[in-house]
C-alpha cells in the first residue's frame, strides 16, 4: 500500500493520509498556543507602560520596550542578590545530585552485593514520601546544627534524590556486564571504568538529570521561606512574590521579575532538550 493513503476499513473507501496530518498538526498547533502564551504575554507584559498592562481592553504586545518595570523591580526588593542566591544553590544541588546518583547507581548497576536489590527498593519507597512529612524533622535537623540562613540550610536536604539513583541505574544497565568485565582484565578499576568509560558514554541521562535537578532547585518556595530570615539569604521565587505586596499597581514589575526567573528554564529547555528526551528514555529498551 502507497504511505500516501490509508485503508478506511469503516467505510470501505481509501482515505488521504495527508488529512489526518493536517489535523494532527492543527491540533497541535493549538495545544502549542495555549501553553506558549502565558510565557509570551509574561515577557510582553514586562515590557509595558502601567497604561498600557492596565488597559481595558488588555493590550496584547507592547508599543515600545518599557524598561523601567525591570529596574524597579530591582530595586524594590534585592532581587539581584536573590537571583544570585537561587543560582548558587541550584547549581549546589545540582552537582550534588550528579555526584550522589552517579556513585549509588554504579553500585547498584555493577557491584555484587547482599540486598542489592532491596537496597534499591528503598531508595524507589523515598520517591514515594511526601516532601511535606519531612519538613520538620529537616527544620528542626538545621536548627540544632545552626544552620538556619544560610546556603547550607537551602541546599543541604536537596544533595540527593532516589530519582536521579533510577534514572542513572537505568541508563548504566544499557551497558552490557562484558563491558566491565573487559575493563577488568585490562587492569581498570571501578573508579577509571566510571570516569573514562561509563560517564562519557552516559551524557544524555546526566544532562537529564542535571536539568531536572537544577529546576527543582531553582522553583522552591515554600523550603527557602521557611529557613531563611533576611531578604539577602532568600531566594527569587520569594523575592518575585515580595514584588506583589509592595506595589499592587505595578503588575509589570512583577512580570518584569518573572521574566527573569524564567530565563534560565528557557534557556536549559532550549538547548538540552535533545539531552532531555534521550536521557530519560535510557534504559526504556535494553
């Protein structure tokens, strides 16, 4: 059968194929809209005059590039400090997930151990424990150790994650056991085979794990609010929210800040999105 038609075994006929395209990408198209235009009109409204973000009807795209929501927003709160207090933080977490999910799934994936597999088990049953059940024992585990306001407090409980244990197992598993056992006879050692052999070869699942990590960390509210006490130790999100209360009138500014939270989700989405979709399908056929 030709790949332009189709057999339409209902009515007996032969359909184009073309028009199930037209509509598939029709319907995608508007799903595409719906999602993007909240991102759009953030970034549009972060460039307009009061007048025009308070018009009735709402304007859709600014007449010129009003700039000031973006250094009021500075100022009004210590949104640059707080920008700088997200990234060091997301990057601290996500290099902590990196190294703690690389070492614990090579060790799950290649060592021979007793209650290797109920270890493993374990670390999957932490995914399914309410990050809400945990916040007091993690409060209080800061505030015995003095570490309340400070990058530590931030970062510290974030370091490591059962899901970045399965997302690398998965991915090492790919690997065939001959692989290491080839290593061996060549004289490499568990800590060469990881760094020269099996790291390399496993980019996609890292970058998609460091991605996931980063915007985990860089999207938390409710923990840095919680253990934080000054403007200069808290994080964007909180600052962004600040933003609200001190001029209700000033929706651009908020906008303004926004945009600037948002920029490096799209700037990691836009480049690792290849890495994304092959690192987590790693492991999905063996």
């Amino acid at each position: 059968m030709s790949r332009a038609v189709r057999v339409n075994r209902t009515g007996g006929g032969i359909q184009p194929s073309r028009r199930a395209a037209v509509l598939t990408y029709a319907a995608l198209g508007v799903l595409a809209v719906v999602l993007l235009f909240p991102i759009y009109y953030t970034v549009a409204g972060s460039l307009m005059s009061p007048q025009e973000i308070n018009s009735y009807p709402p304007a859709l795209a600014p007449t010129g590039v009003y700039g000031a929501n973006y250094s009021a927003a500075l100022h009004s709160v210590p949104l640059g400090r707080q920008y700088i207090n997200s990234a060091v933080v997301a990057i601290a977490v996500m290099l902590g997930h990196l190294v703690t999910a690389t070492l614990s799934a090579y060790a799950f994936a290649f060592l021979r151990m007793p209650g290797r597999r109920v270890l493993f088990v374990l670390f999957l049953a932490t995914m399914m424990v309410p990050w809400e059940a945990i916040i007091i024992p993690n409060y209080l585990f800061m505030a015995d150790h003095h570490l309340i306001n400070s990058y530590w407090a931030l970062a510290l409980p974030f370091l490591a994650n059962g899901f970045g244990t399965f997302l690398l197992r998965q991915a090492f598993l790919q690997f065939p056991a001959e692989l290491r056992d080839a290593a061996t006879i060549d004289g490499a050692g568990h800590g060469y085979f990881l760094a020269r052999i099996l790291l390399p070869l496993s980019k996609p699942a890292l970058a998609s794990l460091a991605v996931f990590a980063f915007l985990s960390a860089w999207n938390q509210f409710f923990w840095p609010l919680i253990v934080t006490q000054t403007p200069q130790m808290q994080t964007l999100q909180i600052g962004i929210n600040q933003l609200r209360s001190v001029d209700a009138n000033q929706p651009g500014q908020v906008l303004a800040g926004v945009t600037l939270a948002l920029l490096p989700t799209l700037l990691l989405v836009a480049f690792g999105q290849r890495f994304l979709i092959r690192g987590l399908t790693a492991g999905a056929i063996r």
